[in-house]
C-alpha cells in the first residue's frame, strides 16, 4: 500500500509538472528557479471554505535525466484527491545525491533506477540516472473550518463537510469516498474546470462586491459632497445674508445718528437764536427803561431847579451823602478778579484778534536809513574808514527818548535792533516797532539792562540768536509780548524774575524749556497755542520760586500737570477746560487765587477732592462756565466765590457751612436763580462772616431767606430782579441791637412799589440816600 501511494504521488507532480495548461507551471527565470501559477482565492479556500493565503513553494533540481512516471497509474482514493486542491500551494526542494552510473546509494541501501521510496513522512525520494533526488513537502498554513489530512497525505486540506464524503463526479450530490476508486485523468480535468468556474464565479461575485461597495462608497461620496456644497452654500448664503443686514443696520444706524445730529445742531441753533433774540429784547427793553429812566430824570431834574432855592440845604445835603456813597462803593470792592459791575454787551472771545503789527519796513526804507547813518558818521569823522553806527547819548534813533537810566523807543519804526553803547543803561523799551531780528552782540555795549521791552514787534524763533541774552547778567524783567515766537527763547539769563511771552505762537513747552530759571517769580504765557498735549509734565519743575502764573487764551482742556509747588495765583481764564481732577492741585498747597472763567465747567465735573482741603485757597473765580448749581466741596479757607454768567438755578443748604472762617463775598450775578432758588439753609455758615452778596440780574420774586441774619453784610445788590414787595424783616433784623453795618442796596428794576415799603424795612441801613429803588419796571 505505501508503494502505490509514492507511486500515485509521483504520478500526479509529474503530470503537474509537465500540463502547462493543468498544473500551470511557469518558466524558468535566469536562476533556473521554477515560478509557478498562483490563483487568487482572496481568503477562500475550495468550495467556499475561508482559508490562509497559500505560499509559494520552490523546486530545486540537480541537473540530471527527466524524471518520468507511468501514465497507467491512478489514484483510487477519491478523498485523496481533494487534497490536490491546494497542490500549488506546498513547497518542495528535490536534493540531489551523486551515485553510480544505473543505480543509487542512499543511507547504506542501493536502489536501482527509477526506484522511488520514502524514507520519512512527506519525503519523497526517486533514483534516477545514478543520482537520487528528494522532495520534501511543505505544507501551508489552512484557514478553514474543517482542515483534514487524506490517508497518505502529508498536508491538509480544507473541506467543506465531513471529511468522510467527497463528491461524485458529476458534481450532483455527495458519495462516500471508496478507497478503491481510481480517478481518471478526465475527473481530475473536470474537477479543475468546475473549480476554475467556481473561482471565477467567486471572483466575478467579489469583483461585483467590490463595485457595488465602490459605488456606494462614491455615492455616499458624492451626497457627502453635495450635502457639504449645500450647507457651504447655505452657509455662504446666511453669511451674505448677515453681511447685508449688518450693512443696512449700519446704515441705518448712520442715517439716525445724522438726523440726531442735525436735530442737535438745529435744535442748538434755535436755542442759540432764541437767547439772541430774548438778549436783543432785554437790551431794548433796558435801553427803553433807560430812555423812560432818562426822561424821568430830566423831568425830575427840572422839578428840583423849579424847587432848588427852596431846598438848596437840602440838595447840599443828598450831594455829600451820594459822595460818601460812591466812596464807600468803590472801598466795598472786595473782588479780586475786578468783576465788572454792569452787564457786558457781549461776551469775550475765547480768542480774541491777533493784535495788528505795523508794516516790516521796506528794503528801500531800510537803505535809506543806513545811508543816513553813514552820512552822519561821514560827518563827525571825515577822512576815517566806514564803521559800524554805535549810538551813544549824544546821538539816538529818531523817535528814541533817554531820561536818567532809561531808553524809550516806542514805536519808533525801527526795523533793526539799534547798536547802542551805553554802559549804564538799565531800562530799554522798543515797543511797537518791525524789528525782526536780535544778532548775538546787540546787548554788548549795554550789559547792566535789568528790564527789556520787546513788546509787538517782528521777532521768530530762529531770528532770536541763541546767544543774545546770555551776557546780561543783571536782568530781571523780559517783556516779548506780541511776536512771532514758537518756542522759548533759549539760554536766558538766570537773574530772570518776570517772564512776559503772551500773544505769541507758542506751540509747546519742553522739559527744558525753563532751565536754569529758578529766580522766576512771574510767568505770562496767555493767548498761544498751549495745550496739556503739548506742555510737558516736567516743564514747571526748575521754577522753584515762581509765584504767579498766566496761561488763559489757550487751549487746554484739562489743568496742566506738574505745577510749580511753590504757586500762589493760576489764571486759566478763556480755554477749553472742562473737568478739574483730584490730583491736579495736590502739589500745590500753597495756591491762593485760581481763576477758571470763561472754560466749560460744569459742577459734575470738578472732583469732590480737588480743592476740598486746601487750607490757603481763598479766592477761586468761575464765572461764564456751564454750572447749573452752586458747587460743593468748596475750599475750607475760601473767602471770594465769583460765579458770575452760569446757568445756577439752584443754591443747595450748607453748601457753605464747613468754610473757616467763612465765606465773605460771593457774586451770583447774570444767573437763573428765581423763587425756589435759595433755600432756608442756603447761606448757613456765612451769617457771620458775608460782607458783599451781588444777586442782581436774575430771576428773584422775593427776598432770599437768611440775608436777615447777615449781621456783617455791607453791600447787598438785588437790582434787576422780579421782586415786587420788601416784607419788613426781610433784609434787616428789627431785633438785631448791633449797629447798623449795611452801606449800599441796589433794589432798581424790579416790581417794587415804594409806596407801599414800611418805614422799618431799612432800617439796618446806615443812610437812607444809600438805597437805590429806581426806576421800578411795570407791570
């Protein structure tokens, strides 16, 4: 039995070997190596069953005669066929042994030609042409679900059922396996046929699968990619969408704020022309009371020549008590800021006019005047050379006047700075003329000048030698008002103790702008084009002395920063400011007057700690700001209050409560206060202490509460006012037992009857020639 088995296995690799059409084999390669046919089960094995992906096997040959094997033979075991399926897969290697010529030596046994054996499991031996080659099998690795191993056989095979059953031959239905069966040559044909059309049924069926999966994975694909298209148009539509509203609501929004606009502008016009128009009527109305007031008097007047021989003692009388009137107003004047006592017919410019120069002198003139000076030295010195005109004494510029130590050039119409040579000269004043220049030597013959006046002339920056003021060391006043400056003057002597640049072009002020300069006691720096973006912080600090400072008709919108610590008045009247911050005056305890008119104020805007605590500020004018109240958190130590020209409707009680030692004039003139403008704790805190209370040209019906208990007060005005009657307690105390202190009260225009006064209302007043009732405006 085991020779017909070697016999049927080398029968079959031979037939293998040979049928290039049935065993598929491949030709040689240039390494005498065999390639062989592989057929793709993609992961099946026969009939279905799933298997390994077959390896590939290679023959090796020793160089001999052609191994050849009888056709007669067959296979009877038909299960031994099946595992010729995976026949192609098994690897074998044919080791050839040397031996005689005829026959074969093999482990001390002598086998004769063609004698094939198996000396071990799947080894299979064949003598051929004294040589003796070897196969040995290797079996792949089986994926299936029924892996079995023939009689015989070395390697399974995969089956689909019970190894014990095979198919018939027709392929119909399953027999069991007859190992004494033979199996044609034509079977095993059929069989291959049947499973090469199995194979490629499997593999159109993959193939269609795989065309089917790659279908549908491009059409999911492709409706991924139209869904994402969609929503990217979608979203590109909603984008587009917002765009577009976000654009129109833009519009929109520039179309309201531009009818807000001009609704403001419109609106700030009709205010702007209805206050003209109601100022216009009150000046007509005051000059028509003022005509009727007029024509009244010289009426009056010629009744009083009717009756001056009757009552001329009399007349004598009134004329000496109306001189101790004026007098006395005029000592009454407790306002430091100078408040103008009558309405002003229009308001100031924040920027008034350039002042107007006086024509540059022309080259013809300017030739005429140095061929006059070379005539006049030709003159005195004939037959010397040409030398340069030094003025002494003896001959001075036309229009030049000298008297004891002082030089007088006033508008002279120079057009050049005269070289003069006067060692004792102290003062010189070139004011008003086209000089436009000042050289490095000018004040070489005159070196002991302690003032200089430069006032409107023709003077820049660059024609200012660097060097020009350097040698006077004795200087103490410099005057440059009304020139064509932009920046300080460089290199000005130290002496320096009052500095006057005002009416310039000043576009800034450096950190070292004012070096060397600690003598400075008085800065003007007023109507130039300073701003706090422009001044530097640190610009004021060598100003150690310095005491008095002017920089209004500016444009500051803020109080400048890093102020002198030893200052004592600030004028910033006639800028921008609008708002006063806590820390700004911190440095400056010893501040005494603060002059803020004419700015943009409002009493939201100053910080309740700004001023609060200063224990030497007294003085602070306000007037012509935006104030709709009385401001709180005043100074402790304030003593003048001017708040002339606001909006103020409204005193608020105690607002003066905490001063020490107390308020002692205050000015509310050209404001809105009316009936329920002053409450009953208004002025608490100044009882004691009021000497001047000016509420004259507002809104007044009655006699404000609490100016009854002023036992200090001596000028009181409530002229043009709406009061109509003076209750008998309302202005004087009947219980008071103190003198009389009330000097001046101004009670005209207003609606009082003086028929129907009491005879005690005045009483508090020292002279009755010092109550002013008329004229009265009607009803």
């Amino acid at each position: 039995m085991r020779w017909w088995l070697v016999a049927t296995s080398l029968w079959l690799l031979v037939v293998l070997t040979v049928s290039d059409a049935q065993a598929r084999i491949r030709p040689r390669n240039q390494d005498g190596e065999i390639r062989r046919g592989k057929r793709k089960r993609d992961g099946h094995g026969p009939r279905g069953a799933r298997g390994g992906q077959p390896k590939p096997f290679k023959i090796r040959l020793v160089p001999g005669p052609s191994v050849t094997a009888e056709p007669g033979e067959k296979q009877r075991n038909t299960l031994f066929l099946e595992s010729y399926k995976n026949l192609e897969d098994q690897h074998s290697s044919y080791n050839v042994i040397p031996g005689k010529q005829g026959q074969c030596v093999f482990q001390g046994l002598t086998m004769f030609d063609l004698a094939v054996w198996s000396p071990k499991p799947c080894v299979t031996c064949l003598c051929t042409g004294g040589r003796v080659v070897c196969d040995e099998i290797t079996c792949p690795i089986m994926h299936c679900h029924f892996p079995f191993t023939p009689a015989g056989e070395c390697c399974p095979v995969c089956m689909e059922s019970d190894p014990d059953l095979s198919l018939d031959l027709s392929g119909d239905s399953p027999v069991p396996n007859d190992p004494g069966d033979p199996v044609t040559q034509g079977e095993i044909q059929r069989i291959l046929r049947r499973e090469e059309e199995e194979h490629r049924e499997e593999e159109d069926r993959l193939r269609k699968k795989d065309e089917a999966r790659k279908n549908k994975r491009r059409q999911r694909k492709e409706q991924a990619e139209k869904q994402r298209k969609i929503v990217e148009d979608k979203r590109k539509e909603e984008h587009e969408a917002l765009r577009l509203q976000v654009e129109r609501e833009e519009e929109e929004w520039k179309r309201l704020v531009e009818e807000l606009e001009k609704k403001r502008l419109e609106k700030k016009r009709q205010v702007e022309e209805d206050r003209r128009q109601k100022e216009s009527a009150e000046r007509e109305a005051r000059e028509k009371e003022w005509k009727l007031e007029e024509e009244r008097r010289w009426q009056e007047e010629r009744l009083r020549e009717e009756l001056l021989a009757l009552v001329e003692e009399e007349e004598e009388e009134l004329e000496e008590e109306v001189e101790e009137e004026v007098e006395e107003e005029v000592w009454l004047r407790g306002d430091v800021f100078k408040m103008p006592l009558k309405e002003p017919e229009e308001e100031v410019d924040l920027f008034p006019a350039p002042i107007p120069r006086p024509p540059a002198a022309t080259e013809n003139e300017l030739e005429e005047m140095e061929a006059e000076a070379e005539e006049a030295e030709e003159e005195g010195e004939e037959g010397e050379e040409r030398e340069v005109v030094v003025v002494n004494r003896g001959r001075l510029p036309p229009g030049c006047q000298i008297s004891d130590a002082t030089l007088e050039c006033d508008n002279a119409k120079l057009t050049y700075f005269p070289p003069l040579s006067i060692p004792e000269l102290r003062s010189l004043s070139l004011e008003g003329n086209n000089i436009a220049s000042i050289p490095a030597e000018a004040f070489n013959g005159i070196p002991n000048l302690e003032w200089i006046n430069l006032k409107k002339n023709m003077l820049t920056s660059n024609s200012i030698d660097a060097k020009a003021f350097k040698g006077l060391k004795m200087l103490r006043r410099l005057y440059l008002d009304g020139n064509l400056l932009e920046a300080v003057p460089a290199d000005l002597p130290p002496s320096l103790q009052e500095l006057k640049i005002s009416e310039n072009r000043l576009r800034g002020i450096h950190d070292n702008s004012f070096q060397d300069l600690s003598s400075l006691v008085i800065l003007e720096l007023e109507g130039n084009l300073l701003s706090e973006g422009n001044v530097n912080p640190l610009a004021f600090a060598p100003l150690i002395q310095l005491s008095y400072l002017r920089l209004g008709r500016n444009h500051f919108r803020t109080v400048p920063q890093g102020l002198p610590t030893s200052l004592l008045e600030l004028y910033l009247e006639n800028n921008l400011i609008e708002e006063i911050s806590e820390t700004v005056f911190n440095q400056t305890q010893s501040l005494n007057v603060v002059s803020l008119r004419h700015n943009r104020l409002d009493e939201t805007k100053i910080a309740p700690l700004a001023w609060f605590n200063h224990r030497n500020l007294e003085s602070i004018d306000l007037s012509h700001n935006d104030l709709y109240l009385v401001p709180s958190y005043l100074p402790r130590s304030l003593v003048h209050l001017v708040l002339l020209g606001n909006n103020i409707e409204r005193i608020p009680g105690y607002v003066f409560a905490h001063m020490d030692p107390g308020l002692e004039y205050l000015y509310l003139s050209y404001n809105k206060l009316d009936g329920e403008a002053v409450e009953p704790e208004s002025f608490f805190g100044s009882y004691h202490s009021m000497v001047e209370l000016c509420l004259d040209h507002n809104q007044l019906i009655s006699v404000p509460s609490g100016i009854n208990e002023m036992t200090n007060l001596h000028f009181l005005r409530l002229n043009n006012n709406k009061i109509r009657s003076i209750p008998d307690e309302g202005i004087c105390d009947p219980h008071h037992s103190g003198d009389s202190t009330l000097v001046a009260l101004r009670l005209e225009n207003n609606y009082i009857d003086p028929q129907r006064i009491s005879p005690t209302a005045f009483s508090c007043v020292r002279s009755s020639s010092s109550v002013v009732l008329r004229p009265q405006k009607t009803k």
